[in-house]
C-alpha cells in the first residue's frame, strides 16, 4: 500500500479519453516518476492528484484519505505540494518574502501577511524562511527580486516555497523545464540532497530522461492516457513497450 493510490482513475473531455483506468501506486520515500509522449495524460493525472479535475471515475488516495471533491489548498494542508513548469512566485517581491508566504497562509487558503497576532510571531516565520533558504542555497539572495533571479534559482525559489510548508508529498511537474544542462544538473543535485534530508515522497513528471533516471526508484510509462509499464529505471531502459510509445513502432 503506498502513500499514493490511484485505482482505476478515468476522464474524457468531450470526445477523448485523456485517463483510461490509470491504476498508480507510489510507495513512501519513493522517489516515483511518470513518463510518456506529449499528450499521454501525464499532466491530466497530475491536475486530478492535487484537485484541479476531478476523475469522471476511479478513486485518487493519499494517506489514506481521499482528495477527490477537496479544493487545491485542501489538498495541500494534507501534505502535497506542487511544484509547476514554470515558476510560480512572486515576482516583485524579495526571495525571502516568497518563503515567507506559505508561513503566513490561513486555514481557507488566503493569506494574511500582516497578522502578526498569530502563534507565530513574524521574527519566527522569518527565522524559518532564512533556514529553508539555507537548505536550498540561497540564503546569499534572500534580499534579492525575485523575478531577477535566473530560471534555476526560480526554481530552486518555488522548491524553498513548498518545503517551507513540510509536505509529505511532492509533486514537480517538468521541473527542469526550459534550463541549461547546467541548471539541470544543479536541479538534480538539489532533489538528490533533500531527499537525503527528509523523509518525503516524490513524483515527477518529465521528459528529460537523464533527469528520470538521475532521480527514481520506480517510473510509470503512459501512452494514450493508459499505463504500459510500471518498472525500475533499469528495467525500462530498451523496453519494447517503452520504445513503441515513444518510437511509434515495436523493437523486437
């Protein structure tokens, strides 16, 4: 039983079948990714896990718990984060006021970034924003713009944002997305060291193959929004159902 179950998860938008009985098991601590060609369903079945669709049918758990019918920040009090294709943070505001938002987030998902009668004081939060920068190294730039920041760092940024919030789950869709092999590499070392640090779960969507088997343990391929193969890295490399989905043609 993994700390992720998806079982039997379908959805059609009008005419096209985007999900066709997905079945996903993503174990705790795992490092999990899901590959296919462009319009497998990868981004679909990551918009139904963190509560953007919801599945025309099929059961989405995690923890135990359902999330379909929850809102986003429902999810995300639950223990999941995403981390998007292209960066989302604050742009006008400075590196270390971004790690400080989440921080300041309430129950209903606003955010009160003034209420300082909250249990923690503004010295605390900030105290911890600084910590998560440092984890990230980029407590140098905790001052800077953010939207000044190069693409790496923005990522790096929007990856400080959701682990300030200590989610069980972390969701990164295409997080290399856009970057300069020298920024993907330092991306990898990145989620290589807070894996090494924290107990969390990963699931990644990408398609940079070195990327997907620089980072996990077991990775699900989609074709047409149904699974082929869930395999280990080295199992799928050469796979003739791998490389039909992606070469179009079978590899006997």
């Amino acid at each position: 039983m993994g700390i992720l179950e998806v079982k039997g998860v379908n959805k059609r938008f009008g005419g096209l079948q985007a999900l066709g009985d997905v079945n996903l098991s993503v174990k705790e601590n795992s490092v999990h990714a899901i590959i296919g060609p462009n319009g497998a369903g990868k981004s679909t079945l990551l918009n139904c896990l963190v509560g953007k669709l919801i599945p025309d049918s099929g059961s989405v758990m995690f923890d135990g718990k359902s999330v379909l019918g929850r809102k986003p920040h429902e999810i995300n009090q639950m223990g999941i984060s995403r981390v998007f294709q292209t960066p989302e943070i604050f742009g006008d505001l400075s590196v270390l006021e971004n790690v400080m938002i989440p921080c300041f987030a309430r129950r209903d998902g606003a955010f009160r970034l003034h209420a300082y009668e909250t249990v923690r004081k503004e010295t605390d939060i900030r105290e911890q924003a600084e910590a998560m920068l440092e984890d990230v190294d980029m407590l140098d730039k905790r001052h800077m713009t953010a939207s000044s920041l190069s693409r790496g760092d923005k990522r790096r940024l929007e990856m400080a944002m959701c682990l300030v919030q200590a989610p069980k789950l972390l969701l990164l869709d295409e997080p290399t997305a856009g970057m300069a092999r020298a920024d993907t590499n330092n991306t990898i070392d990145l989620l290589k060291e807070i894996k090494a640090k924290r107990d969390i779960t990963m699931c990644i969507i990408e398609h940079d193959m070195h990327v997907v088997f620089s980072l996990a343990e077991r990775i699900t391929v989609l074709a047409q929004g149904t699974p082929l193969v869930e395999e280990t890295p080295e199992n799928i490399k050469g796979h003739p159902k791998v490389r039909e989905a992606y070469l179009g043609e079978a590899q006997v």
